[in-house]
C-alpha cells in the first residue's frame, strides 16, 4: 500500500475535503485558519508523493513543497495579524458576528 | 536478533504498517481539527496532524520536506496559531456553538468533493513507477540553488512583505481604533 501513488492521492484527498468542511463549517476565525493550513499541508502530501513516484519530477516536488511552505508560512502571519485586527473592533472571533454589512 | 521482512502475523511489509498507522493517525486528528469544541485542543491535534505528516513524508523518502514540516509548522505555524487562540477567545467562546448554520450542506460538499477525488485518483493513469524513490537531499539543495533561484528569493521577498504588513495589522494603534 505504501508503495502505490493512489493512496497517498486519496490520503491527500480525504485531508483537503476535512479541512474544506472546517472552513466552512466553523464559526472561529482562528479555526478556519488551522482549515486552511489542513488543506495547503493535504496539497503538499499530493505534490510530494508526485515526486516520489514519478521519474521527471523527483528533485523539483522537494523544491515545489518547501516554496509552498514558505508561502503557507506568509498567510498564516497575514491572516492572524487580520484575525487579531477584526477583533480588536469587533471584540468577538466568530465570523457569523462579522454583520456590519448586513445591518 | 534479525528484524523479518515482513509483518510476522499480517504477512505485508514494515512500511505498509507505518502508512496505515500514520494515515489513521493523520485522518483521525485532522477530524479532531474540524470537530473539537474546545479551540486550543483543535490546534493541539493541528500539531499532531502535522507530525504525522512529517512521519508521511519520511516514508516519502523526502527528508528535507519532513525536517521543514516539523521546524516550520509544528515549530512557528502552530504557536502562532496558538498565540492567536489565546489572544482573541473570551471565557464564554467554547459553551457556545462550534458550527454555522450551513454546517449540513458543508459536509454534504465535502463529501462529493471526496468521493470526486477518489474517482478522479483511481481512474487516471499518473505514469507512476511501482517502487517509490527517495530524492537526495544534495539534489534538492542544488536545484533550489541553481534552476529555482528566482523563486526562492521572490519567496523570501514576500515573507519579508508578509511580516512587515502582519506587524503593521496586529499593532495597536495610540490614536484608538483602526
């Protein structure tokens, strides 16, 4: 089993369809963006389980993951500096309280 | 005293073993993630995903992937996310409701997302050798350096530009208010 790319792709895949029931099913902002983490990490199992068993693409998905890394690194910090900014105004992190718009 | 080959009673090699436990794992906390009521135990099981992952990648044969998910997420990502958590949540956060009002349609999506995927996996043809092949770390530190150099500094440019705007974002303001 651990030998075959299909399983880890439906690992991956199983992982990404969790993490994109969280993001829209949770009411807490910070839980959406441990989802969003859940999701960007079920992508690089699929892009490094590519590299593993596919000949043309060995050295690159190693590069591929740790830019994608990088870039997860980037959101988590932009997104919970606005986390951290909305409820500062807002005093709550539930987005379903996020209803200025709506009012 | 030799380690066998194989599993003595299952009959499947050692590392069939280490996937199914890490799979199991990896798919049990990451439920844990998206269910638990109480916030910091989410970003507890987030770490433990996260090391399985790592042991995933292992498996993988990409040490250099492992090594970064565990400094990286494990290391920074997960205590950001848990400075956060204890920044904004207040003493009533986790009695109230943990899902939305569209939670049943979302699972709904998520799981003809999954059935979409598996299908989509199962039915295509990748071109995949049978055996799975470790890349040498060497390789991996030349090529970034050499083919992916221009990305590698446009990331760390936009890392760069990430923290500035998160210090600017999470700053109080002396004036009051944004």
């Amino acid at each position: 089993m651990s030998n075959s790319l299909d399983a880890y792709l439906v690992l991956s895949g199983i992982i990404f369809s969790i993490g994109s029931f969280g993001f829209l099913a949770r009411r807490n902002a910070i839980s959406m963006l441990m989802s969003i983490e859940l999701m960007l990490n079920a992508v690089n199992l699929a892009i490094v389980a590519f590299g593993a068993f596919v000949d043309t693409l060995r050295p690159n998905s190693s590069v591929i993951a740790l830019i994608v890394m990088a870039v997860a690194a980037a959101e988590a910090t932009v997104g919970l500096a606005i986390v951290i900014a909305i409820y500062r105004n807002k005093r709550t992190p539930l987005v379903d309280e996020y209803d200025t718009l709506r009012q | 005293m030799a380690i066998p080959d194989s599993v003595p009673i299952l009959g499947i090699g050692w590392d069939d073993v280490l996937f199914m436990l890490l799979a199991a794992a990896m798919i049990g906390s990451a439920l844990l993630v998206v269910t638990l009521r109480d916030i910091i135990r989410c970003g507890l099981a987030m770490m433990a995903c996260f090391g399985c992952l790592a042991g995933l990648y292992v498996v993988l044969g990409a040490p250099l992937v492992a090594a970064a998910e565990v400094l990286i997420y494990i290391g920074a990502i997960s205590v950001l996310i848990l400075f956060a958590i204890m920044l904004t949540q207040t003493k009533n956060a986790p009695a109230r409701l943990v899902f939305q009002t569209q939670a049943v349609p979302a699972a709904v999506a998520s799981l003809v997302l999954v059935v979409l995927i598996v299908l989509t996996v199962t039915s295509t043809d990748w071109g995949a050798v049978p055996v799975r092949m470790a890349s040498a770390t060497d390789a991996v530190a030349r090529i970034l350096f050499s083919q992916f150099v221009l990305p590698f500094e446009v990331v760390s440019v936009l890392l760069l530009a990430a923290v500035i705007g998160g210090v600017f974002l999470a700053k109080r303001d002396e004036r009051g208010g944004l």
